[in-house]
C-alpha cells in the first residue's frame, strides 16, 4: 500500500512538474455579442463571462490541453435560464523533427445545454487520431498569448471517433449517439511580409457516420470545410480578415434508404476581427461575422466585443 502510494506521488509530482515547466496561461474574461444586425427590432443581446486555462504549445511541447467555462445570458430572459457551459481538450503529438512527419491524437470533451427550440443537456466526446505523412511546415510564436503561425504546406488524413449524450437533465429518456469519420486534412500557412500572414485549412470527411442507440436508425453522409484568412501579427496587436465555406451531403444513405430525403445544404461566412493588448495582462478584442446559407444567403450578422485579463 505504502509503495502504491509513493507511486501515485511520485507520477503527480512529475506530471505537476512537468506542467509548470510548459507556458502556461490563465485567463478571466466577459464577452458581449449581438445578432441579427440585418434585423434592428429583432437584434438580442448576450453578456458571457468565461475562464480558460491552457497549457503547452504546439511548437515547444508534444502534450498541449485547455479547460474552458462559460455562463451565458441573454439579456432580457429570466436568470433561471442561467446555465453553465465548459470544454476540456487535450492534445499529443509524436514527431522526430519540427519538419517531419508526425502523429496527433488528442480527445475534446463538451458539456452544455441548448434551449431552443426546447432545452437539451449535452454530453459530447470527441477523439481524433490524424497521420500527416507530408509536413514542411515551421511553426512560430509572434506572442505567448496567440495563437502559434504556420509556414509552409502539410497534408494529413486520419480517424474522428466520438459519442453525444443527450437530455442528461430532461424528462424525455438519455439519447445516445455514436459518431465517427474518415478525415483529410489540409493545411497551408505563408509570411507575406514580417507581419502579414496567410492561411488555408481544409478538412474533408468522407464517410461521416452517425448512429442512434435508441431508435437503432443510423446515416451515412460527407462534408467540406474550407478557410482562408489574411492576418498582420503584431508583438501586441492583430487583425485578420477571412471567408468560411462548407458544403455538406447530409443523409447520402440512411436507415430508410439511399437519398431519401433533401441531403446538400452550403454555406459560408465573412469575417474581421482586431485584438489588442492594452497592457501585457490586458486584451480587448472585437470582431463581427457575416454568414449565409442554403435557404438565405444574407441570413445574419453577429458582432462581439470581450475583454480578458490573464491572471498566468
């Protein structure tokens, strides 16, 4: 017993250890958001303080994660609407060489509550095993509270298994769904100038599965998602404008048959976003998104202005 448990402390001292010998950062914030712009007498407004701790980064450290937590609330509703939201993701990566091939497997874990149009209570994993047999890229830090710059080009493709818990907290009984993909992803990033960078990231799934526990139904599917974003990096200040794109083929094959129902659906969305440090503790960053789809492609636009202090 008394080995057991020198065992125990010795790996939490190394584990402890090891942490605190990575970049750490940790972060108070309040968001504000507003939508629909288009819409001036239906616009609603949304007030979320969040905390976020994160740990390691891609170009110093093979093992990175984060925690994040929020509490939303709409302005206007009553404040037994009040429900927290959080995220917990960890990240590992095998690699020889900064420019060699590698390896990342990581697993995100979501907890929240959606309720609209009735509420749900969420449960989500997701775990991703992704090969890149094709890296020639270099990976920069411009500032230790951005996110780290990628140049050049590395392709990869790989595994999305996971699983989505739902009404955890409601009367109608738990819903379970099983979810996987077979994922292609790539990426391209390059230095325009000493400040100006460039990026595209696209991934690929082809199949996407999903099947449901409970009604035994299940639905094969594939989609698209594509973005290219201009950006200048500065040691305090950033901007960075860019267009989202996705396409998706929903219900290709189902329980009930092969294209059984309307399956594609397309959409994109236009963006700009500053953010600045007032002072090396203190970030104000704002930004707003245009997006279409389908059904309407000037659906809405959605502003944002947060505030956050780094207290690591």
């Amino acid at each position: 017993m008394k080995k057991s448990i020198l065992v125990i402390l010795i790996l939490c001292i190394a584990t402890l250890g090891s942490l605190f010998a990575m970049n750490q950062s940790l972060s108070l914030g309040i968001l504000a958001d507003t939508y629909d712009l288009l819409e001036p007498d239906d616009l609603s407004f949304t007030l979320i303080p969040n905390i976020e701790y994160k740990f390691g980064t891609i170009v110093e450290n093979a093992f990175t994660g984060f925690v994040y937590a929020d509490l939303p609330y709409k302005i206007g509703d009553d404040f037994d609407t009040l429900f927290p939201s959080a995220q917990v993701g960890i990240n590992y990566r095998i690699q020889s060489q900064k420019d060699a091939p590698f390896i990342n497997m990581g697993l995100t874990t979501n907890f929240s509550q959606n309720q609209q149009p009735t509420t749900t209570t969420t449960l989500s994993a997701l775990a991703h095993f992704y090969w890149y047999p094709y890296n020639q890229t270099q990976e920069y830090i411009v500032h230790n509270r951005y996110e780290e710059l990628v140049e050049g080009i590395r392709f990869g493709f790989g595994l999305d298994v996971g699983a989505d818990v739902n009404n955890l907290l409601e009367t109608p009984d738990i819903a379970t769904d099983l979810n996987g993909a077979l994922v292609g992803r790539l990426l391209f990033g390059s230095s325009l100038s000493d400040h100006v960078w460039f990026f595209s990231n696209t991934t690929i799934t082809l199949p996407h599965a999903k099947f449901e526990l409970g009604s035994f139904s299940y639905m094969l599917g594939a989609d698209a998602h594509s973005n290219i974003q201009l950006a200048y990096m500065g040691k305090s200040f950033q901007m960075c404008v860019g267009a989202l794109g996705s396409f998706s083929l929903n219900k290709i094959y189902t329980s009930a048959g092969f294209l059984t129902e309307n399956t594609y659906s397309y959409g994109f969305t236009l963006y700009g976003e500053l953010s600045y440090f007032i002072i090396p503790r203190l970030n104000v960053l704002g930004g707003a998104r245009f997006t279409g789809a389908r059904a309407s492609l000037d659906d809405e636009i959605y502003a944002y202005v947060s505030v956050n202090y780094f207290l690591i």
